[in-house]
C-alpha cells in the first residue's frame, strides 16, 4: 500500500543479569510516520465508522444531555471524509439504527450526512441500558468490512442495567479484535470501571466528560483521530525460546492496558497481541520474559518482538519492523543493577494506574487510611514521572503536603466528577523528560 506508514521499533533494557537472575524487562516503542490518508472516496472506502448514542430515559436529566449528544454526533458525521462508510445507532434496552434506517453502513457524502443529521435531531430518550446490545449491533455493521480500519463511538451516561455481567463479557469476546471501540461517559452516573472493561477490550480509550457541552469537541477530536488512521489491524509478534515464559504484555503510552490475555497463538513458540488501527503516531509497550539462569557471559534472546499484520488463514504475515530483547548473565555488580530509565519510569506509570484506582475504591468503601496511603504513594509517583495532568486530577481529590514523600490528606468534600476524572485520568501516561526534551529538540531543528 503506498499510503502506509513506515514503521520502526526500538528496544530499551538493561541486557544484563546478575548471576541467578531470570527476569528480562523491556520497553518495545513503536513509531510510525507518513501514511496519512489522502481525502476522497478512494481513501475513505477503506474505513467504516459507528456512531453510538446512549438514548436511555435518563439522558433526558437534564435534558441537556441528550441535546448535546445529538450534537455531538452531528458533529462526528460533518468530520467523516468522503466515501468513508458510516452509520448512527440509538441504545436503550435493545440497539436500534437511526441512520440509515436498514443495519448497513452508507458512504459519507453531502446527501448521507444531511440526512443523517436530520435523523439525529429525531431522537427521543426513554429506556434502559444495554450496552452489549449496542455492541452486538455494531459488530454486525462492521462485519462486511474487516479488511478496512473499523471505529466506534460509544456515549452512555449510565450502569450496564439491563443485562448480565457475563451477557456483556460474551459480546465484548465476540467483538475483541473486530473494531476499535472509544467510550465516553456524560454526567456522573456511569461506571468507570464497566466502561473501562469495554475499552480495554475493544482496544480504546475511555474518558469522562462531565459537562455535556464538552461533548462536540471531544467527538469532533476522536473522529479526527480515526480518520487519520492508515493501516487497519496491527500486532505485536512475540517469541519467546523454548524454555522462557512470556509474563506480560502491556500497553504503557499513550495509556496503560494490559493485552497479556489478549494473546493469539501465531505460531510455535509465538503469540500475537492485537495494537488496533495505526497512523502517523508512536506507542509504547513493556514485555517481562522469564528466562533459565544461564552461566556468566552467556547471551541469549530473551524475546524476539516483530511488528506485523497478520494475514488471513494460510497467508503469512505482512511484517513491518522487528527488534530483539536480549539477556545476558554477569557478574559484574554495576551492570546487573544498572536500571534502564525507560523501564524504571513505565514500571512506575503502571503502579501509578494501580494505586490510585485502589485508592479510589479503599476511600468510597471507608478505609481512609488505605486510601491516604494510595493516593499518596500516587502523588509521589506522579511527581517523580513529571504527570502534570495526574497530578492535577489527585489535587482535586487530596491535599498535598509534601509530593516527594507522598504525605498527603484526604479532602472531606468531593466532587464525584473529579473523582471519576481522577480514575479514568490513572491509566493515562507520559515519556519520559528525556523522550520530551529529544523530541523536542528534533521539532526545534
């Protein structure tokens, strides 16, 4: 494809192992420039989108909600190129189209967003929510186009009320790896926890927007973002030797996710890990191997990390870039204890995620003392990390005293949209000051 991305990996460790030593960590960037998709029927053809607006009774409290919904999907459809294939769902109990009115996806073009936009201004909220429903409805539009760059759009502003638990963990099994899926929740009666299962599943982001009126900006942005989108599925190919054990695969930058589960058996010894739709962009990835001790001065590859786009059954890959993670034993004290800044900083972004949404859920079951000792853990690590936008978010939630030791105090009084801002704001990561001020510099010259 000649509008694709040039894609490149690096590998950032520390190679070396005390004698004994058997866990290997290293950070995987992925990076990928050029691609941009041109505008035009041609381009956009290969690109399919849903609009997914939570239409339950209580999208009507206020009502401002609801108004703002159908204008910020309005909003999305004005910023679809040409030719991409679209369509708008309405959710309640069930799913049901708004536009078109038969579950197809239609061509973007002047006639089918004007009347899709007319549709928009047609709905009315009433009903519960069922978010698999809205899931399973998405899935079937998207199934005729799997070869292209799949992207939804989910606003719900309640729980998951109206179906089970394992109801909406079979749909999101089913639908894992068929599209990308971002979620928002408007107001404060949602679940970040829930949605947050469904964006991690689906490989997106998750985001609280409590003021209704944020709603068109934050549509227009991930519209946006989707169209800038270039190459439909990637994944990262991990082999690991024989006798090692591939502990985790997560997602560090821009957010923290763990894909460890999300593992498909590629070939002997190799497993792939869904990366979701590329553009002009860069992502971070951390890997733990487990390796056998090996003798002093022994060099082993720990993981062999390819960049690919997996082909259809009985098709080999299509492999973008590849990059080696190695282990080498020593027993030489400086170079096995030398920590990689990489490394050591995403360790900490990852145990940032972990005690804040820990600290958040000791402070609403009362345990303050738990809670404290999270969030204030949480503040140091946000300090060290340089995480302006965490930090910001823990200050709504506790008074600081002293961020490098992490000695904080709870507020009494809390907005619940500063603590659900907190919780979906903890997985949201940064470089390193050294990547900032490299790429900071390459932008200077």
């Amino acid at each position: 494809m000649s509008d694709q991305p040039q894609f490149t990996v690096k590998i950032d460790q520390n190679k070396y192992l005390p004698e004994g030593g058997r866990e290997v960590h290293a950070i995987v960037s992925v990076e990928s420039a050029g691609g941009a998709v041109a505008s035009g029927a041609s381009a956009g053809a290969q690109a399919a989108e849903v609009i997914i607006i939570d239409t339950s009774g209580s999208m009507t409290y206020p009502d401002t909600k609801l108004r703002s919904a159908i204008a910020a999907a309005q909003t999305a459809v004005d910023t679809l190129r040409d030719g991409v294939m679209f369509a708008v769902v309405s959710g309640s109990n069930s799913a049901r189209m708004v536009f078109p009115q038969q579950a197809m996806l239609v061509p973007a073009n002047d006639r089918n967003r004007t009347a899709a936009k007319a549709e928009l201004k047609r709905l009315t909220a009433q009903g519960g929510t069922a978010i698999g429903s809205w899931l399973r409805l998405a899935d079937q539009l998207f199934d005729p186009y799997q070869d292209g760059v799949r992207h939804a759009i989910l606003l719900t502003d309640g729980k998951n009320q109206h179906e089970s638990p394992e109801e909406l963990d079979a749909v999101l099994f089913r639908c894992a790896g068929r599209f990308v899926c971002d979620c928002r929740g408007v107001g404060t009666d949602w679940e970040v926890a829930e949605l947050r299962k469904v964006a991690n599943a689906l490989l997106g982001t998750v985001d609280i927007v409590a003021d209704p009126a944020d709603l068109v900006a934050d549509f227009r942005a991930m519209t946006e973002a989707a169209m800038g989108k270039a190459v439909a599925d990637v994944a990262l190919r991990v082999w690991t030797p024989q006798t090692a054990r591939l502990k985790f695969v997560k997602q560090v930058m821009p957010n923290v996710a763990d894909l460890s589960a999300m593992r498909a058996e590629a070939a002997p010894q190799a497993g792939d890990y869904p990366l979701g739709a590329w553009g002009a962009e860069s992502r971070d990835y951390q890997i733990c191997v487990e390796v056998p001790p090996g003798e002093v001065g022994k060099e082993l590859r720990a993981a062999w990390v390819k960049l690919v786009v997996p082909g259809a059954p009985g098709q080999e890959a299509q492999v973008l870039a590849t990059g080696n993670v190695l282990a080498q034993w020593t027993d030489d004290e400086a170079l096995s204890t030398k920590i990689n800044a990489r490394v050591a900083h995403y360790t900490g972004q990852s145990e940032l995620a972990d005690v804040i949404q820990e600290g958040l859920a000791a402070r609403r079951d009362g345990d303050l003392d738990t809670a404290t000792a999270r969030l204030g853990r949480a503040v140091k690590l946000a300090d060290e990390a340089g995480n302006e936008a965490v930090t910001a978010a823990l200050r709504k939630v506790v008074d600081v005293l002293d961020p490098v030791t992490g000695t904080v105090r709870l507020k009494a009084n809390v907005e619940k949209a500063d603590e659900m801002s907190l919780d979906t704001t903890s997985t949201k990561t940064v470089r390193t000051r050294k990547d900032e001020t490299v790429r900071t510099r390459r932008s200077e010259v």
